[in-house]
C-alpha cells in the first residue's frame, strides 16, 4: 500500500506533495456542501435522481433560466461528449490551438471534423473564429477566461462572436469554467444563452466551487440543444451521484463561501506574481486560479525538477505550448514554497546545463 510521509527538505520546509497541476480550490468546499454529501452517505443504496431535478431547479433559479435550459453531466467533460454526440450529425467543429483538449477529443470521437484556429499572441482571436462561423462551421468553442493561458476576452469580442453566431447560425458555446475567478473585466456570455438562440455556457462546480472529486458539470443553452442531449443522457442514467446532487446544491447557495475562494484566489495569485517577477520569469496575465510561465527550453527540465521536488506542475506541452508551465494557485504557504523550490529548480538546470 502507498502511503505519503513528510520528510524535511534542505531548506526547513516539510515536506509533502503540492498538488499544483489541476487547478483545483487548495480551501476545499464549502462547509455546507461538505455537510451535504455526508448526509447523503446513508442513503448511498438509493440511486440518486436522474433527473437531477433539485439540482437542475437551482441552476436554472441562480442562472434566472428555465429549468428546459440546463442539462447537467458528470464533470464538463461529459457535457462536452455528450454535447458532442447530440450535434454528431452536424458539419465542421472549431476549437482554438492551445487550449482544453476535451473540445477536440470529444468531437472527434463521434467522427466530427475539427478545424484548429491558432491563438493571437496566446489569446483567443474573435476575428478567425467568426471567419470560420461565416464560412459555415456548425460548432465552435470557445475557452473564456482560457485555459492555459489565463486571459479573457472583452466585452466587444463576446457580443460580436454572439451576434455573428446569430447571423450564420453555427451553435457557440462559451466554456466559462474559470469565470468565478474573473474580475470586472470579464464579460459573460449568459445574456445571449438566455435568450434561447445558437449560443451555450458551459460552468462547473470542480474550480472555484471546489467539488472536483465529485464531477458536477452544467450547460445553459437553448432548450432544442437542451432536448437533444437529455435524449443522449436518457441512455445511460444517473449521471450525477447522489451526494454530488446535494453538494452542489448547497455550494450553490453558499455564496458567501465563494466569494472568500475569490478573495483568496486573488491574493495568491498577486503573490506568485511578484514571486515570479523577483525570479525574473516571464509569465501570462490571468484572470483564473492559475498562472502560466514562460521557460523557453527549459520547460520539461523545471517541471521534472519540481516533481522529485513532491511540487506538481503542468508542462503544457500536449495543449500545444512546449516552453510553458501552468501553475495551479495554493494557499499563501504553497505560494512560497513552489517560488523557493522553482528557483531552485532553475539553478539545479542551469548546472546541469553548463556541465
């Protein structure tokens, strides 16, 4: 049986995994969700509501929809296949380069073509995306606030792709599982799924509302599209466990909760920045709970030194960004020391590299 010790590193720090690869909320869940889930523990014989009724109901009271515009899944990624299974007879999709390869892998595996659209300067480009909506794409995704890069996207840029979605018809869908984090420069694209048309909004409840092991993923879109994937879920029930169905709910009234996981997300990230900034490493804006770092030629070599280190990071690599490291935020004591064992991490590869 593996089991973790903490041991007591060169510098004084103990030592013990940090977890800083998935993005996930290092404060954990709301109290009331918690409470939730375990009160659901005795009745674990009982199959959990395939409906998700309750569940469905919140969303659609927080999201001011009708409950025919949410489906929810286990996790964004089942949002997507499903998503995906339930527009499989359409034409071209789009996805950007350098982003969640859920999009991609998803698609293709129902047999859709997809076209990749590079980023501009590591963020989303409204301009190439509409070009191909005009050009007759059915779908398009897009990553806003993006993963990895952090960024996202203007006010003007979600209404013209909105808008240009109308005009040509192609299905939009936001992927909006970061927009917790944002600040006031975020600009979501719930107004245009609300009215019905060709544009959805994928949240989760595995960032910000720190359900990741529980997989709790939503769509709001138009309630045609809505139908369509019911009758993909329809055949394979009970999506959504049962004490999952009741964390959630209870996360989702908990705002007070969420609103601290902002505040702290905020804090740290400020902290690892300056961290960064004292290293002289060069890394993206972002507006999520994490930060993406650029190590030109050294991006596999830091991220294996940080891992025999027990510090976990992303080597962006297999999303299309080599020279990159996605650094999931912590609390204000992980910060610290993931900037202590990075800069040791770059002197132990700039040793290396002299030899």
């Amino acid at each position: 049986m593996l089991t973790r010790t903490a041991t007591v590193h060169p510098d004084g720090d103990t030592v013990r995994p940090l977890l800083l690869h998935r993005s996930e909320n290092p404060w954990g869940a709301s109290p009331k969700a918690v409470a939730a889930a375990q009160a659901e523990l005795v009745r674990i014989n009982r199959y959990p509501d395939p409906r998700h009724t309750a569940l469905i109901d919140a969303l659609a009271a927080h999201h001011r929809v009708t409950t025919g515009s949410v489906v929810v899944g286990n996790g964004l990624d089942e949002v997507v296949m499903m998503l995906a299974l339930a527009l499989r007879d359409t034409r071209r999709a789009v996805v950007n380069e350098a982003t969640f390869q859920g999009y991609p892998k998803s698609l293709e595996a129902v047999g859709l073509d997809v076209v990749r659209i590079p980023l501009d300067h590591h963020r989303v480009g409204p301009a190439a995306l509409m070009e191909e909506m005009e050009n007759g794409a059915a779908l398009v995704f897009v990553c806003n606030p993006h993963n990895p890069t952090g960024s996202v996207l203007d006010a003007g840029a979600v209404k013209d792709l909105c808008e240009t979605a109308h005009a040509t018809g192609s299905h939009l869908v936001f992927d909006e599982a970061y927009a917790e984090f944002a600040d006031d420069s975020f600009t979501s694209a719930l107004p245009w799924a609300r009215e019905g048309g060709p544009v959805s909004v994928l949240r989760t409840f595995s960032k910000a509302y720190g359900l990741a092991s529980l997989r709790v993923g939503a769509l709001i879109g138009c309630p045609d599209l809505v139908s369509r994937m019911w009758a993909v879920q329809d055949a394979m029930p009970f999506h959504v466990n049962r004490l999952a169905q009741a964390a959630a709910r209870a996360a989702l009234e908990d705002q007070a909760f969420l609103e601290q996981t902002r505040v702290r997300t905020a804090t740290a990230r400020a902290t690892l920045c300056c961290g960064l900034d004292r290293l002289g490493i060069t890394y993206l804006p972002s507006q999520t709970n994490f930060v993406t770092v650029h190590l030109p030629g050294i991006a596999a070599e830091v991220t294996r030194h940080l891992l025999a280190d027990h510090i976990h990071v992303r080597h962006t690599t297999d999303m299309g960004m080599p020279d990159w490291i996605r650094i999931s935020l912590g609390t204000p004591s992980d910060v610290l020391t993931l900037v202590r064992r990075l800069e040791a991490a770059l002197t132990t590869t700039d040793q290396e590299a002299s030899r």
